[in-house]
C-alpha cells in the first residue's frame, strides 16, 4: 500500500549492513506476522496516510480498497531488531 502511495519502504537487509558499517552490531532479531484489515478504514487512518504519503484523500482511499481487496494483503511480514554498538 505504501509504495503504491510513493512511500519509500526501506528493506531490513540495506538497514542491517549501514548499521554494521557504523559498528553497530544485532543483538536480537525476530520475524514478525502483523495482520491489519483496512477493509473498512476510520478517517483518522486515512488521515495518517495521507499525512505520511502526502496524497489527497480519494487517493488514499482507492488504494487501500484495491490493495486490501485482495485476501493475502491481510498478513504482512516485518522484522524487529536490536542493535547494541560496543564502546
């Protein structure tokens, strides 16, 4: 949904490697299920997104139906992850 909104996504991999090249190393990493329906949105979401997307309403609300329509975009995959630096 974000991307379609031009939201940059920023990929854990990229964020993991900048994160060791600053001496930063994982101290906990955990794979995450999040399940969300948007199947019928509040105004205060829309809102949210488009505060963060910068796209008008219409738009906002035209994604969210078409992406949300569609049964696997219930379930999203994200991972949390600690990172400690030694001093």
């Amino acid at each position: 949904m974000f991307q379609r909104l031009g939201y940059p996504l920023h990929d854990y991999d990229e964020v993991e490697k900048d994160m060791v090249a600053t001496g930063f190393h994982v101290v906990l990493q955990q794979d995450m299920e999040i399940r969300r329906d948007l199947s019928e949105p509040s105004d205060g979401i829309v809102k949210f997104i488009q505060m963060i997307s910068g796209r008008c309403e219409s738009e906002v609300r035209d994604v969210i139906d078409d992406v949300f329509s569609q049964p696997s975009m219930h379930v999203s995959l994200r991972k949390l992850a600690i990172f400690t630096k030694a001093i």
